[in-house]
C-alpha cells in the first residue's frame, strides 16, 4: 500500500467522482497511485511537507480515538505509566524510555561513548549515524518486548534524549550527558541526534524528546527549589539556541522540563517557557513532558502552590502534556474543582497520542520487523569504537605517543580506572555483553610483544584499599611497578558513582556535583608517587568533565582524555596509544588553569564562563585537541562576495606537513568588532571534520549561517548590529593559547557590509 496526499484538482474534465473518492481514503494502491500522478491530482512532496501532513493525519486519528475515551480515561492517559484501555484496543505504554549513548536501562545494547565524549568528535554525520543505531536497536527490543507482552518501563519507543543543556559550569554532575558549553556545538549535534533517532520513514522510527528545557545546569543538590534567575540575552544567546533548532531544525517530538524555577516559574509550569517561547514563537506542535516528579516540587519545595491540585493546575494550564510522576492523579479532583478544563485534558491526550500514532503503535510501521539480531551486532559495536577513537582528545604530547611496542620491553599499567568496567560507560547507559577495560585493550594490543604489568595504585576516592590498611596501602606498588617499567600508562578519573545525578525519588545511588575540579586525594598521590620515579609517564582520564591537570601538564609526557569512552573503550584507549588510529577530538568544554575566578555555582550569568566570556586564560581551552600529524589551514577565502543576511561559503586549505594520516576537524569563529552586545570573545559558527593523509593538502568548504553575524541585546532581540566581523578559520581557537599550544595562527577572513 502507498501513502497519497492530494491537491487541487488541476483539470476541470476529470473524474471528479473518482477523486474525491481517493481523496477520503488514507491509501490506495500503486496503479491507482501512478494513474493520479500522470493525471496532475499528485504532486511530490518536500520531506517538511510530508512530514506536517503526517502530523496532520496522525492528530486527526488522534482525535477520533480519544474522543471514544472517557474523561477519566483521557486524565489516565497522561501519566508516563499510561494504562491500558482494552475496550479501544489501547494496551498500556510507559513513556519513560533513555538513550542518552545507546538504549538504556533495558538490557542488552550496544554502549557508546557518554554524549560528552561523542561531542568531542566535533561530527555531525557521524552523531546522525549513532542515533540511528540507537533508534535500530530501540525499535528491535521494543518489537521483541511486545511479543513478550513486556511493556514494562525503559522498553518504549519514546526516548527521553538527548540532554541539550549548556556545559556552563565544570562542577556540574550532569554536564557529561550534554554535548558541552558552547550553544552553536550543542545545536548542530542535537540536530543531528535528533534527526537520526527519528528518522526519515513513512512513521517515526523513535521519538527524540529535547531536555531539561530551558535553564538547568546545576547544582543538582537544590535542583527542586532552586531559581535559575537569567538576563533576557543570556536567556536568548546562550540557554535557547539548542532548543531553538532542535524545535524548527530538528523536529523533535518532545520537550522535558527542568526541576528548577525560572526566572521565578517552575519550568514545567512556566507559561512564558511552554506556552509563549515553545509553542507561540517557535510554533512546536510535539508533547511536553515533565522531568520525573518536578511537578510535585510545586507545592513541595518551590511553594509556589498549596497542593498536588493546584500543581497539576498550573502545568496543565502552562502545556505540560505528560507527567513523569505521580501528580496528575489529581487531574480529575482538579476537574471536580474548577481547577482544570475538559478540553485542557483533552488537549494533552490527543498531543500524546498523535506521537504514538505518528510512531504506527496503532496502524503499524516499516520497522515492526527489525530483528533482535541487530542489538549490539558487530557492525553497531565497531561504530561504537569508532566514536571513541573520534572523541578522544589528545591534550599533551612531548614525542612519547605513539608508542612504539619494537622498543618496549615492559609497560606499566596503573591506577584505579585502568581496569574499572564503571568508567568506561557513563550514566544513563545499557548493558553491554562484553566490555574492555584500559588494562584488556593494552594487554590485547601488546599480546608477546612486551610485558604489561599492573598496580591499581589506589582508591577511586578512599585513603585505602584494604580494611586496617595504612593510608595509601597500594602507592607502593605502582611506585614498584613504575620502576620495572620503560613506561607507565597512569589512569585516572571518576566514574558515574562520583559525578552524575542528585539521589533523589526516581533516582538512586548517583553521585551528583564534584565539589573541586582537583583528582580525588588519594589519585593526585598516586599521580605524583608515579612521576617521581622518573621513568617516561603517559596520563589517560578517563571522566565526564574538565579536570585539574596543571601537575599532569608539568611532569607526565603526554595526556590523554578519554571521558566515558564506551562499553569496548579500552580497545579505542589502545588504539590511540600505539597509532593504530590517530587521536582527532577537540574539547567541547574549557580545562581551566585557574578555577579560583569561577563565578558561584548558583550564578547562570555568562560573565567568565566558558571559552566566549572568559577572563582569564585556559589551561586548554575549548576546540582544542592534537593528532599525530601536523595539520594546519595554509589558506581560506571567501567562495563568494559576502552579503548582508546571507549565509557566507569560506573555501579554505588544509595541510597535513606530518609523517601520520589522520582526521581533523577545521574550525570557523566570528569577532564582531562593533555592537556593543556582542560576546566578549569570539563565537564558533562552523567546523567540519576532514581526513588529510601526511604530506597532503586538501580543499573544503564551509557555510556560514546569517545567524552568526547577530547579536543579542539585554531585551532578548536577536538582529545584526554591525557590519565589521572576523572570521578566523583554524584547527582551534583564535586565542593565544590555542596558537602556543599547537605552533598555528588562525587565518583572519575580515566581513565588511555596505
């Protein structure tokens, strides 16, 4: 059966009869098909088209179901635990689902690099194509858990992903799960996680929902009575982009809100968030979904409400479809009191059940049959290996790396992440049937070829290892081990037990914000046990966020970070170590020198935050990462003449004069020298990530958006107010440290409008 969408009738001598037979039917045949496109009744539709016309079918379905319904079992219907309604042929579906880096919390799937470390890749297409597996994977156990009857919770198809909150501050335990501090960075890559989740089919592959909109970073301790209080243009310029596109670009299904009040408005009940900003500016037409319990923080610990009633008022009033909780089981009390409306209900039910429609729950899909075979098949874990080898950042390097194993004999191995399986997945993460921990990926890779010895040197966090032990019982050993060796390979970091989410209702046993950027005491022991040696040491960190690494830059030889590099990271971890692969990634968060200048934590200001408002230099900054070659841009100019309000193409030259292939990732950022609102430093607004092979030079274009030559003023307007810029075209940052740190200058492209 094909799918028709109809048009005017262009010829008056028709069979009108026929057409508007054809008209009223949702199908029809391929020669009835054929026979109305030779006739001109059907046109070729854009993909925008189709897609506002599946919308428009899949409501009015919606519609007609829920009118079948009850009130009652229309009010039901807005729980993430939505029941069954047997006598409408409903069954029941839980609507909490996560795929932050691969399904979760529902088994077996494959486990890629946590969201921060897939950021670091700096790929679009390659963000796209993870999302993809992920949607594959979802949609397969959610067909093989429907033969089963298993509805159970995290075994849907609406994944509550990705985490497009902006990095703003390093403490933050939950800035893993986001693709980092820069707006532009966090658009682009949601965008594309977005589109590949959902995808492109005749019915939505999964349903991507963007969260915690708008202002949530931080800290997780007071989450559910916190106000995240904002100027209008940091509001505008920083904390809604991402959502912006992930709305108008990325047509994404749902939006989460955050726990904490806005600007005064608890975010799942904000009016000026949900009602004006969402739905009037931006003209969403998904769900929205509360995050788990925030609505019951209302009456509970925002007070601005006396009771479950009155809160399930005010987030049914502000557009908030779906409660992830258990508040809206006062939706019918708040009826009984005038509180709510029927159609306010109605409303919310059939916005929820257009996704479920626009998803075939009902009418069927192209992707009921995706097999149980493909979770975590080989092809998915290679892309997962893939991802990490692209996400790993190398920060130093005196010569030391590659490693060559012909002139190893021994190699140390040390520290409390070398082997610990914990570190490789992040949070929000599945399980995976084999994992390869940074201590299996070296022994692998070495195999006879040298001897690996190994010390776990340490603690994640506690003085000891051992019960009636003497304070740092294990540094001995990895001082020993260090001895022994050519070189030692010292791993470190955190884990999700140390930086995640608050303990709170629905989530238990995580670890929320660091209180320090510095490595646990017992880690920086080890750290300088092993140095003092003075044998050749390489630092791998293994974490979600920027770390203190002053003493790691001043007395290790190299430096590797690798984030949560995913279920078979060890083997990535080895890979970039021995030059199998070339290290690509390039940092999505600012490593800072000096964190004493930070401001408080509770500020959502943008003064000296992050690589565009910062004040003092970066250890490393943001955009910057080595390879094992040598690549620079030799040479950029303009395609074409630029002009006002239209996007400007930059042809540049890539050289790589190194001895090692590798991939990079060319860089664009924009100086407006005039407008006084404009950032204080300079913002990205382009990259593209390219392969150049040693001793080669490549060509490749950029298009730069309109948008980036705007400002944002302290009303929130977004308009260009200069007709002066720079663009710099770089492998990095056109900052002085990013230039001392890789021995290249940007190149300077200048923008003057008429």
């Amino acid at each position: 059966m094909y799918r028709i969408f109809c048009v005017k009738i262009l010829k008056l001598n028709t069979d009108t009869e026929k057409y508007g037979k054809i008209c009223s039917e949702e199908f029809c045949t391929k020669k009835e098909n054929d026979i109305w496109h030779r006739r001109g009744f059907l046109q070729q539709y854009t993909k925008e088209e189709k897609k506002n016309m599946d919308r428009a079918q899949a409501r009015k379905k919606a519609e007609a179901l829920v009118a079948k319904m009850t009130i009652e079992e229309r009010a039901g219907q807005l729980k993430y635990d939505a029941p069954a309604i047997e006598r409408l042929g409903i069954p029941t579906y839980n609507w909490w689902n996560e795929a932050l880096h691969g399904v979760a919390r529902a088994g077996t799937a494959t486990v890629f690099p946590q969201a921060i470390g897939c950021a670091a890749m700096f790929d679009e297409e390659e963000m796209q194509k993870i999302a993809d597996v992920i949607a594959e994977e979802g949609r397969a156990k959610y067909n093989a858990f429907s033969k089963e009857e298993d509805r159970d919770i995290y075994k849907g198809l609406t994944f509550w992903s990705p985490n497009i909150n902006i990095f703003r501050d390093p403490r933050w335990g939950r800035g893993h799960e986001t693709y980092g501090e820069d707006p532009f960075l966090t658009a682009r890559l949601g965008v594309s996680f977005i589109k590949g989740l959902q995808g492109d089919g005749e019915t939505m592959k999964v349903a991507a929902c963007a969260k915690h909109f708008a202002v949530h970073s931080g800290p997780e301790a007071i989450r559910h009575e916190f106000d995240a209080v904002v100027s209008q243009k940091d509001l505008y310029e920083t904390y809604l982009p991402a959502f912006e596109a992930a709305v108008k670009e990325g047509g994404v299904e749902a939006v989460m809100g955050g726990y904490n009040r806005t600007n005064g408005e608890p975010s799942c009940g904000s009016k000026t968030l949900l009602k004006k900003i969402l739905r009037e500016d931006w003209g969403f037409e998904g769900h929205v979904v509360s995050d788990c319990w925030a609505i019951q923080d209302f009456h509970q610990f925002h007070k601005v409400t006396n009771g479950p009633k009155e809160s399930a008022q005010m987030a049914l009033e502000a557009g908030c479809d779906l409660n992830c909780g258990c508040t809206y089981a006062y939706i019918m009390a708040a009826l009984q009191d005038g509180l709510v409306t029927e159609e306010q209900i109605t409303e919310a039910c059939i916005r929820v059940f257009t996704t479920r429609f626009l998803l075939g729950m009902f009418d069927g899909s192209e992707y009921d049959d995706i097999p149980y075979e493909v979770v975590e098949c080989k092809e998915h874990r290679n892309l997962a290996v893939e991802a990490a080898h692209k996400g790993m950042v190398l920060l130093k390097n005196d010569g030391i790396l590659p490693l060559d194993k012909r002139k190893i004999r021994t190699i140390g191995v040390v520290g409390p992440n070398a082997n610990n399986r914990i570190a490789l997945q992040g949070n929000y993460h599945g399980t995976s049937s084999r994992y390869v921990t940074v201590l299996e990926g070296i022994q692998k890779e070495v195999e006879d070829d040298c001897r690996v010895y190994y010390a776990e040197g340490s603690h994640m966090y506690k003085d000891t290892m051992e019960n009636l032990a003497w304070k740092d019982d294990r540094i001995s050993e990895a001082v020993i081990t260090a001895k022994q060796c050519d070189v030692t390979i010292v791993v470190l970091g955190l884990d999700e037990l140390m930086e995640g989410e608050e303990p709170d209702q629905s989530n238990r046993g995580q670890a929320g914000d660091k209180a320090s950027l510095e490595f646990p005491g017992c880690q920086q022991r080890l750290l300088e046990a092993v140095t003092s040696v003075g044998k050749p040491v390489i630092t791998v960190v293994l974490s979600g966020s920027a770390m203190d690494l002053r003493y790691a830059d001043a007395h290790t030889n190299a430096i590797l970070q690798a984030w949560y590099p995913g279920a078979e990271g060890g083997t990535a971890v080895a890979d970039v170590l021995f030059g199998r692969v070339s290290p690509s990634g390039k940092l999505p968060v600012t490593f800072y020198k000096d964190t004493s200048d930070l401001p408080e934590f509770t500020d959502y200001s943008m003064k000296n935050r992050t690589y565009r408002y910062m004040e003092q230099e970066a250890l490393y900054p943001f955009g910057f990462g080595l390879t094992y070659g040598n690549v620079k841009v030799s040479a950029a100019e303009f395609a074409e003449q630029p002009e006002k309000e239209k996007s400007v193409k930059i042809r540049c030259t890539v050289t790589n004069t190194g001895k090692w292939d590798t991939e990079e990732v060319v860089q664009v950022y924009i100086k407006d020298w005039k407008s006084k609102y404009a950032v204080r430093n300079h913002s990205l607004c382009g990259f593209r990530r390219v392969r150049v092979k040693a001793g080669e030079s490549i060509e490749t274009e950029l298009t730069i958006d309109p948008r980036a030559f705007t400002i944002v003023d302290e009303e929130g307007k977004r308009y260009v107010d200069s007709n002066k810029f720079s663009l710099y075209v770089a492998t990095t940052q056109p900052d002085a440290r990013s230039t001392a740190l890789t021995g290249h200058e940007a190149v300077e492209l200048r923008v003057v409008f008429a």
